[in-house]
C-alpha cells in the first residue's frame, strides 16, 4: 500500500452537506486552475519537455539553486510590499505579472532570467493577499508553508494527467519543520516551472507580448490554487475537520467532476 493509499484510509469521513457544498466549489476552481495550462500551451506552441532543453547548460545546471535564492528572497520581499501597499486584487497582481513578463521578453534570454526572481515575488505576493483575505495571518509560518506547497504542486505547463491528485501529492510529500526546509524541498519542482517560462518567454520569436500572456497565465493559475489551499485551510479552521480529510473529500469531488 502506497503512503498516499494509507492516508486515504484512515481520513474519517465528512457528512455536513454545508461543508461538502463548499469543497465542491473549491475542487471546480481547482478544475479550472488545471485548464490553464492548456492556455499556455496554445501560446508557446511546442511541448513543455522541449522548453527546457532550449536553456544553456549552465543554465539548466543552476536552475534549482536561482529558484531557491529567488524563494528566500521572494517571502522577505513580498511581506515588506503587504506593509506598503495592501491587499491589490487579483486584477493588479496578474497585470504586475504581466509586465513583469513583457520586460523580460523584451530583453530576450538575459532579460527573462533577471525577471524570474521578481515573477515568484510577485507570485507570492498574490498568493500572501488571498490568505489574509481567507481571515490567515499573511505573516504566519502556516501560511509561509502553505504557499510553498502551492508552488510544489504541478505548475501550468506540467501537462499533468493527474491534476487531480496533485495538491493531495504536494500535501503528503512536502513536509517540513521549517520553512527553510520547505524551501529545499519545493525549490527543484518549481524550477522546473519556471525553466519552462523562462525557455518560452526567451525564444527571440515570442518577445515581450507572449512574455505578458505567460505571466498573466502563471498569476492566474497560482491565484486559483490559493484560494483552494487556503479555503481548505479556512474550513479547516471554522470547522475543526482536519486538513487532510477536506483534502481527501476535495479529491473525490474532483474526480466526480471529471466522471472517474
């Protein structure tokens, strides 16, 4: 039997149609963080695998050390925005994304790389904005270690087939007393991420405009993610069921979605 399986078993089960109606409303938004990929897909035009062999190699070789620089840094810097300017709005946060991605396009290879580091922070800021707006506390470790395992969940362009397992994945395998252990943990998965964006955003015949419609995909498809982890976490909090029997329930709600 599989961790995930023993997990699954000892889940009690929840009954309250309240909450259930509430968990079926998530997994829909967790359906539609998953259509996202596709989108960008469309735009770039070649298979996410393909991307990363686009990088230089000493590019590919230092990918996980520059996404956990950019993680260390990210947290610090997207606490520090919260206490300049709060609460944003999705709109805002995808259209900074997006800008963000059009300069890095712009510049071609060397321009997308300098911007990766300011994408996550941005990233991470939108996802601190939704937390406080589910009643968290932005500054807390809880949280700090929830979006962490938010980015370890299968990025946009992962093509995953099992989408509706990842966020269940991410909870059971990405554990840690700390979020610097989190960090070490999450860093080589959203690397990969972010290699594929920054492969497809540096190709010279995508530029800038593709470089935004990227961007504004990622903050959309991490924004969803938030608010599913964090509705989770938020029941969880109002209702006493544990965190990992809504997860489990979440799961099945998708899989009825998706009429397995």
């Amino acid at each position: 039997m599989t961790q995930l399986q023993t997990n699954q078993a000892i889940l009690p089960p929840i009954n309250d149609p309240s909450v259930l109606a509430q968990v079926d409303r998530l997994a829909a938004r967790y359906l539609n963080a998953g259509g996202l990929g596709m989108e960008i897909m469309s735009v770039v035009g070649n298979s996410a695998e393909g991307l990363i062999d686009r990088l230089p190699g000493f590019v590919r070789g230092r990918l996980d050390g520059i996404t956990r620089m950019a993680l260390n840094r990210a947290f610090k810097a997207a606490s520090g925005s919260r206490k300049v300017m709060r609460d944003r709005g999705d709109w805002f946060n995808r259209l900074a994304s997006s800008v963000s991605g059009a300069a890095g396009g712009a510049g071609g290879f060397p321009g997308a790389l300098i911007e990766m580091p300011f994408t996550i922070t941005l990233l991470l800021r939108a996802m601190l904005d939704i937390a406080a707006e589910h009643g968290l506390d932005p500054d807390s470790d809880e949280v700090r270690k929830e979006c962490l395992r938010i980015f370890a969940a299968a990025g946009p362009m992962s093509g995953d087939d099992n989408a509706d397992l990842g966020l269940l994945a991410a909870r059971l395998s990405v554990t840690g007393h700390t979020v610097q252990s989190l960090i070490s943990r999450v860093a080589p998965r959203l690397a990969v991420s972010m290699g594929q964006k920054l492969a497809a955003q540096a190709a010279p015949v995508f530029g800038a405009v593709v470089g935004a419609s990227i961007n504004y995909t990622f903050a959309s498809y991490y924004q969803e993610l938030a608010r599913v982890h964090f509705g989770i976490m938020r029941l969880s909090h109002e209702t006493g069921i544990p965190q990992e029997a809504l997860v489990e329930a979440l799961r099945l709600s998708i899989q009825r979605k998706q009429g397995k």
